[in-house]
C-alpha cells in the first residue's frame, strides 16, 4: 500500500511541476482523480444503474428541463465560438498552419486560459444528454459512438489543457462549439415540434459532424508537417488517429440512418 501511496504522490509531483501551473488553479483542474469520479459514475450510471432504474418505469416526462438544457448548451457554446473569435482569430497573431500557445503572463493570455476550461467544462455538461436519454428511455440513442464520445472528448480535453490550454486544440474548440450550437439548436426544435425530428434537412447535421472531423484532420496533418511551430507535435499524433476513429463511427451511423436501400425503409 505504501508503494501505491508514494506512486500516487510521485504523479502528482509531476503533474505539477510539468503541468501548466495557470491552468492547475481552475476549477477540477489541479487532480485527474474529480474527471475520473465523474467519468467513472457516468459510465455507471449509462451502463447500469440508469437502465436498471428505468426498466420497469414510464419515461418520464422532463421535455421542459431538456429544453432548458438545450438553450444553455446552444448560448454556453455560442459564448465559447464568441470568446475564441475574439482572444485568438481576430486578434491577427497566428497562422494558419500554426497556432501557438500563449504563455505570458498578460490579460490577453489569462483570458484565453479562462476560455480553454469553459470549453472544457462544456463537455462536462455534454454528459448530461445520455442522462436525459435514459431518463426518458430512449436506449436506442445510448450507442456506443455516443458514449465513446463523450468520454473520449471529456479525457482528452482534460488532460491537453492540463499541460497544453490554448494553442493547435482552438482550432478544433471553435469548429466543435459551432457545431454544437446547431446540433443543441435542432434538439430544442424537436421538442417544441415533434415532426421536426424526421425533417428532410436532419441529415445535413451529421454531414456537417463529418465535415467537422474532415476539416479538423486535415488542419492537424499541415500542423504536423509544418517545421517551425512550437505546439507539441505529440499531441497532434495523438488527436489525428480519434479524429479518424470519430470520423469512421459517425459515417457508419450516417450510411445506417440515411443510405439505406429503399426496400429496407419501407
């Protein structure tokens, strides 16, 4: 027991002495261990004991809570999209192949380490779409491309921002944020008018998920094959092959959904 206790310490000495020590302050920031607890008790709600709870239960009736939900996710990533237009793409001091990390200690920098975790903190908050799925027993909608996703995204931001906030990952923050902004605007419309859920358009949604792992992967490859920009190469080594992974899933739930023979729709 001991030995666990002094490697525990020991990871957390170098957690803090390679960390960022701006971000390490920030709520949920400074340990793994409160992302893993809320990761581990959302797998076990979603796998187990959400399921078990519902099975022999009506669906209950929470549209007004979901719809709420919803427009906090559609303004919460509105102000993300908004912040990094406005601390990174306007400001003019990055290229187009490169997107360096801000470590100085002015305004400018502490404002988009604050954005950073806000984007973070989204994908805490994303968690909660397969609670109200269960809760309102809609299990065919608990996929594993969902699940997968969510934790993957929810690890992943976690441990980037925790050494690396800003830098390369804005660029796949803001596409993400924009896409949610649609996809939590078309859930609160389902809501308010049930008939919108088979609506012509809902394809374009996913089209535009793939569109977003496309042009991600793509600005991730000319990041990696540019040779004088300081973002840690390792870390785009490690994105490209989840953004391939994420791309493969949502193509074969979009052939599933929307390309299937005729004969089979009917």
């Amino acid at each position: 027991m001991s030995i666990l206790y002094e490697k525990y310490t020991g990871f957390l000495e170098w957690l803090d002495e390679n960390g960022d020590s701006r971000i390490k302050e920030m709520w949920l920031m400074d340990s793994p261990w409160p992302v893993i607890t809320i990761l581990a008790a959302y797998l076990y709600f979603v796998l187990k004991i959400g399921p078990e709870f519902m099975k022999y239960r009506r669906p209950m009736n929470i549209d007004r809570v979901v719809m709420v939900y919803n427009i906090i996710q559609v303004l919460f990533s509105l102000y993300i999209v908004r912040e990094a237009f406005r601390l990174v793409w306007l400001q003019g001091d990055y290229r187009s192949n490169c997107i360096e990390i801000d470590y100085s200690d002015t305004d400018l920098a502490k404002e988009k380490i604050w954005a950073v975790w806000l984007y973070f903190f989204s994908k805490i908050l994303d968690l909660l779409d397969t609670v109200f799925f269960i809760l309102r027993k809609k299990q065919n909608q608990v996929t594993f491309l969902h699940i997968y996703h969510h934790t993957m995204v929810l690890s992943f931001s976690w441990g980037v921002l925790r050494f690396y906030p800003g830098g390369q990952i804005t660029f796949f923050g803001t596409i993400n944020a924009f896409v949610h902004v649609v996809m939590y605007s078309y859930y609160f419309l389902t809501i308010l008018k049930p008939e919108y859920k088979k609506a012509w358009w809902k394809k374009y949604l996913t089209q535009l998920q793939l569109i977003q792992f496309v042009i991600t992967g793509l600005h991730g490859i000319i990041a990696l094959l540019t040779t004088d920009c300081s973002f840690p190469k390792f870390i785009i080594l490690l994105a490209l092959p989840q953004d391939f992974f994420m791309f493969i899933l949502f193509w074969d739930f979009y052939k599933k959904a929307y390309r299937q023979p005729k004969n089979k729709l009917t």
